[in-house]
C-alpha cells in the first residue's frame, strides 16, 4: 500500500478540561473513500480541524501527503468544506469563488477560468456577476461547493457534507465524490447519517467520544462486529412476534421498527426455526431475509444508546484554537 | 506573500465598490468647490461700484472727491452739482440699478467731517471702509492745504502702514498667519479623528462579516490568522489613502480652475486669485500622513480584535465602545491642543501613543514641537502598534472561530497567554 494521504497519529486536543479528541490515530491512504462516523460531538469536527491545521493538537502528529503538519502548507492540494459554510453574502459569485482560490495559493487567471467552468457545469453561469446574497439557498449551496473542489485538489475534505442539502445537491455530491475516487483522488468525510456512509465509503473510521471504536472496511466491520442477522418485515398480522423475539434462545438483539425488524441472531440458532414460529403464531410475513448487519446497527452496538446522546459539544467559548 | 496580496486585493476593491465609497469621496470636493464658488460670489458682490458725489460746495470741492475715489478699486465716482430735484432723480436711477449709490457732499466736510452716503447697498463692510478712508485722506489733506502745508509733504505723511504677520517655527519663518495655523491644526485633527474611526470600524465589521458567514473557518484552512488579519488591515488602509488622495488631487484641480470658474460666474478671475489655501509645508503633510498610518494600525489592530471576539453586530458596539472612548480623549482635546499647543497637558497627549495620532499633528502644525519629541512620539507609537497588533492578533486567531457569548476579561487573558 501506498503512503497514507492523511495520518493522524495519537492526536489529543483538550478544551479546558473536556477532552475532545483522545489519542485518535487513523490513516487514509490515496484513492479511496474515507468516513469518519460519530454521533453529535463525537470529535469528528476537532479531528478535521486539526487535520486542516485550524487547530493544533495538544499531543501527536498529524501528516499529510507525508510531511508533518496540518493542511495550512497544503492547502493548494486539498479542498475543504466546513460543516458550517458560509460566502461573503455581497460579493459577485464569480469574485468569491476567484478570491477563495487565491486564497488556497492558485493563481488569479487559473482561478478564474476554472470557475466559469464550473459555474457553466453546474448551470449558474447567467448569476455569475449578481451578488451572493440574490442566489437561493440550493445555488449557494453548489457555489460553496464548487469553491471546495474549484482547484481540483488531490485530497477532499468534507465534514457533514449531506447536511442541510437539498435533494438535487445531495445528488451532486454524492456524483461527485464517487466521481473523484474515480479519478484517483482521496475523500474524507464525517457523517452521522449511515446510509450514506454505507453507499460511498470503502473504509471507515467510527469514533465516540473522542476515541476510536473501530476502523476498517465495511466488509471487515461486518464480519467482525455482525454475527448472523435477519430482517423481517410483516404484512399485517404479526402473530406472536413479540414473544418469539424475546427468547433469547434465538434472538440476542433486535431493532424493531414496528413494521419491520432486524434481528441479531442467538449463537447458535436456527432462522428457519423463527421463520416456522412466526410463520405458526398466525404472522403475515412480506420479507424475510438472512442479512449482513447494516451499518446502522453495529453503529448503534458499538457506540451505545447512551453515547448517541453523547455529551453537548463544548462551547466554543473554551476552545483555544492555536493557529 | 500572494495570499496575503489576494485579502489587500478583497478588502480594497470590495470597498471601493461600495455607494458609501463613492458618496464620500464625491462629497469632498463638492464642499470645496462650494467653498470656492462662494467666495467667488461674495468678491462679485463688491465689485465696482458707480456712485454720483452731490457738490453743494462752493470749491467745487466734490471733484476732488469723486477723484479721489475714483483711483481707489471699489468706486467709480463722477460729481454732479447739487440742485434742486437732483436727490430725487439720483435715488431713482439708484432704484432702476443704474447707479450704485450716491454721495452727499457739502461745506460741512472739511468743517466737521460730515458726509452722507446713500446706496441700494450699504452692507459691504470693505465698501464703506474703502470710502470711508478715502474721504478721510481727502479731508486731511485738504485741511492741512489750507494751514499752508506742502501737499506733497502732506501724501508722504498719509503712506499708510502695512503689518505683514509672520510665524517663526523651529527656526524657520513661514508665511503663515496664526489664523490659519490653528484652522490648519484644527481640520487637520478632525479629519485624522474621523478618518481613523471610520476605517478602523471598517475593520472591525469586515471582521465581524467573515464570522458571522462563518466563511473564516476556510479562511483561515488556508491563511495564518495573521495573514488575514494584516491582509485587511492594509486593504482598509489602502482605501483610506485612496479616498484621501482623491480629495487631495480634486482640490488641487478646483484651485487652479479658479479663473474659468470665476469667469462662468461672471466675475472678474483675477478676484478669483485673491482665495488662498494656506500654505502646507511638505513636512506638515508627511508628519500627518505617518501618524495616520500610525493610529490607523494601532486602532484597527483593536478593531480587528473587537471584531474577532463579538458574534454580532450588536455585540460589537458594545465592544467597540472602550476603543472609540480612548480615540474621543483626543479628540475632546483638540480645543486645548490648539489654545496652549506647548502645554503639559499638550505635551503627555502626544506621547501617550492612544492619543498621540492626534496631539502629535497638532502640535506639529502648530508649530510648538521640538524635532526630537516628534522622534520620541513617532518611536513610542512605533512600539505601541507592535504591542498592540501582538495582542490582538492573538485574540483574533480565537476569536474568530469561537461562537457563543462574548469572552470575559479572563478569558481574553488567557486566549493571549495561550
């Protein structure tokens, strides 16, 4: 394997007390999808901010492409979307996307021409000369996003991008980042949201806390943190299910969603001899399918119903940034 | 280096393209030339004046009057002899402006110096003294004339005296009157006081936009906060002296334009050449330029942190407060500093480096301040902006991407240690 494009190597960050971030260390190497899960204060977003060089890490070492450091000296070579975005609501959309490139190091003329371009790809080329603050939300939206990936970085960093986007821009995205990968270059991306970090990542990193719980590609974290599942969903009638769920004989876990269910097979036991039971107590079954667990689940397993709820993000107040 | 250039390029043109820009620098040289047009207007009004002289003298002593006046600049005088009906057909033709006005002159002014002057209008001060001194002259002479006395003799004895007002300062004597050296030090102080706030509060609001758009966290992914914060400082800067060069510039084209501006107005041009602008050393204009660049990097340094530690508008006015108070010392001070520029008081002021912006060029112009104490006050402004930008520069980089309430005194402490 390659050298990682990003290496966090037992990085802390403390805010007056809380920890943020505890020892964490993960590694992306060059070409792959990479998602950083956590519930809501977790420490995805200090990660990535250490990683960009916002922050400076109490303790470890961050390496990009290599070299010690944050993402400051780079930042030609990686495209970053904060999870709070923001454009200077009276400059032209044009104007803005030109300055953020300089900004990065790209130079003027080349910033300018890469932003027509993406303003035409993205359908925005009549708005580039209004102001900012006339675009709608969707279109302000694809213009912070093509101030992300305008100088066609080598390393993308994204946190809590599908949040607060529509439909039509989620589609964009998710196009793309799997676009990129594609092309050889590297994402990285925190979410909370499973289902998209199951569609898009080849490796993920779940942390809680400000630890790691587990790393790995989804296939690994299947086989390691799965055991033998089955999703039920019923038709009508649902016969006995809820006594035949709680025998703890062939059911260690489940998830009930009323209408549907998934459930964690016992060591040992049989799914046909659920299927016979259900099937026996008079339920109406629409699905019943052996399953690998879905990320959600072992998402849910590791972190705990009780860390979901996870302690309020320490008030920036405390935070001493060191830049 | 080119990603600082980039924030100066931003901060400048962004500015500039703003109405506010343009109303203001637009608004100065209109002032100027309303300045300039009315006094242009004002030297129309006492131009040349035709007025009769009524002689009801036995001499003919109104010729002499009418001559006179005549030679001075104000009046063109011709004598009419008094009759009966004549004062009438005078005030007439003074009524259809035909004539100015006229003057009444009998026995009675050799006697005991009195005349009469009757005109549409008698409220150019410069007019009636002009007459009145003409006339005083006249009668003079003629009294002594009649005691024997060689008239010649008579017109050496009335050369009138001429007191030309010179100021002596730091050892070279200049044209300036006292006047205009306080009215200099006076514009001079409030321009620097507004200038100062208006584009520090720039800053400061600059500031305050890229935190509450939260565009600072890219930002600042690519820039030192440092780079940023130099970056704006010298971008509102740049507007700064671009506004002022466009004042400075536009004046300079309305003073030489004085003639055909006089000319359009139908006034004689060289009434227009009368107006001067005092005269500005060259080395007035650098000591005002270096303490505005000066007290411009010292407040919008503490703008700039202002801006960095609020997290809305309203929050900033408040904080801002501390700072534009320590700016309003000097500029309650202005008064003082004009009245006794050498005093104690005048003398702390323009070393204290919060105030010094002000006092120094104050003191400068007017014309009571040693070469080394403005080495001194320079020096110790010098350490104060470098100080202070350490300072704030350090409550900038967290403050900018902190949200939530406003820091305590304790906490801007330790953001500084940190």
């Amino acid at each position: 394997m390659s050298e990682a494009v990003v290496a966090v190597d037992h990085v802390t960050k403390r805010f007056s007390g809380h920890t943020a971030v505890d020892a964490l260390s993960l590694s992306v190497s060059p070409g792959i999808i990479y998602g950083l899960l956590g519930p809501n204060g977790a420490g995805k977003t200090t990660t990535i901010r250490m990683i960009m060089d916002i922050y400076e890490p109490d303790a470890g070492t961050v390496r990009l492409f290599g070299t010690v450091g944050g993402g400051r000296n780079h930042s030609a070579r990686i495209g970053y979307l904060p999870e709070e975005r923001g454009l200077y609501p009276r400059m032209r959309v044009l104007d803005v996307l030109v300055f953020l490139a300089e900004a990065k190091g790209v130079p003027r003329r080349a910033a300018r021409a890469k932003a027509l371009e993406w303003l035409d790809r993205l359908g925005l080329a009549d708005w580039q000369f209004r102001k900012v603050s006339d675009l709608s939300k969707g279109m302000q939206q694809k213009v912070q996003f093509i101030s992300t990936i305008l100088h066609d970085p080598e390393l993308v960093i994204l946190d809590e991008p599908f949040s607060g986007l529509d439909p039509v821009n989620s589609q964009v995205l998710r196009d793309t980042v799997v676009d990129y990968r594609r092309r050889g270059k590297t994402v990285l991306f925190s979410t909370h949201i499973m289902e998209h970090a199951e569609k898009l990542c080849d490796r993920l990193c779940i942390i809680a806390r400000g630890k790691k719980l587990v790393d790995g590609t989804l296939t690994e974290l299947k086989q390691t943190h799965g055991g033998k599942h089955v999703i039920i969903a019923f038709d009508g009638s649902q016969g006995a299910a809820t006594q035949i769920f709680a025998d703890r004989r062939l059911v260690a876990r489940i998830q009930d969603f009323g209408q549907e269910a998934e459930l964690e097979l016992a060591p040992g036991a049989d799914a046909q001899e659920i299927l016979r039971a259900l099937v026996n107590s008079g339920a109406r079954l629409a699905r019943f399918e052996l399953a690998s667990p879905s990320l959600h689940k072992i998402f849910v397993d590791l972190v705990g119903p009780e860390a979901v709820t996870a302690p309020a993000v320490p008030s920036a107040t405390e935070a001493g940034a060191h830049a | 280096m080119r990603k600082v250039w980039a924030v100066i390029r931003r901060e400048f043109v962004e500015r500039v393209r703003t109405k506010w820009f343009w109303i203001s620098a637009i608004l100065g040289p209109v002032l100027f030339g309303g300045i300039i047009v009315f006094q242009i207007i004002q030297s129309v009004g006492g131009a040349v004046r035709h007025i009769a002289v009524v002689d009801s003298t036995a001499s003919g002593f109104g010729e002499r009057v009418a001559e006179a006046l005549s030679a001075g600049r104000t009046f063109r005088a011709y004598r009419v002899s008094a009759g009966p009906g004549v004062i009438d057909s005078l005030t007439r033709l003074v009524e259809a402006k035909k004539l100015d006005g006229f003057l009444i002159v009998t026995n009675d002014l050799t006697e005991t110096g009195k005349a009469e002057y009757r005109a549409s209008n008698i409220s150019s001060l410069s007019a009636i003294e002009e007459l009145q001194r003409g006339l005083g002259r006249l009668v003079v002479k003629v009294r002594l004339e009649t005691k024997g006395v060689n008239p010649a003799v008579v017109d050496w004895a009335q050369i009138p005296i001429h007191l030309d007002t010179k100021k002596i300062a730091r050892g070279r004597t200049t044209a300036e009157s006292a006047g205009q050296s306080f009215v200099l030090a006076y514009i001079m102080a409030i321009l620097l006081f507004m200038a100062i706030l208006l584009y520090g509060v720039n800053v400061m609001s600059s500031v305050l936009e890229e935190k509450t758009t939260r565009i600072v966290e890219v930002l600042v992914s690519s820039l030192r906060p440092f780079q940023l914060m130099l970056g704006k400082v010298v971008g509102a800067g740049a507007v700064s002296f671009f506004q002022f060069l466009i004042w400075g510039v536009s004046a300079r084209l309305l003073m030489n334009l004085r003639g055909p501006i006089a000319r359009m107005l139908g006034a004689d041009p060289g009434a227009a050449e009368g107006l001067q602008l005092p005269h500005i050393p060259g080395a007035t204009i650098a000591v005002f330029l270096a303490f505005f660049l000066g007290g411009f990097l010292l407040y919008s340094a503490m703008f700039a942190a202002v801006g960095a530690m609020s997290s809305n508008e309203q929050e900033a006015r408040q904080a801002q407060q501390p700072v534009t108070y320590l700016l309003m010392i000097s500029y309650f001070s202005i008064i003082g500093l004009t009245n006794d520029p050498s005093s104690t008081f005048a003398r702390t002021l323009s070393l204290v480096p919060f105030t010094s912006p002000i006092a120094t060029p104050v003191r400068w112009t007017a014309g009571s301040m040693a070469t080394t104490e403005l080495v001194a006050s320079l020096a110790i402004l010098a350490v104060a902006i470098v100080g202070v930008t350490w300072v704030a520069a350090r409550i900038y980089r967290v403050g900018i991407l902190m949200t939530g309430k406003r820091p305590s005194m304790k906490e801007l402490v330790r953001w500084v240690r940190a």
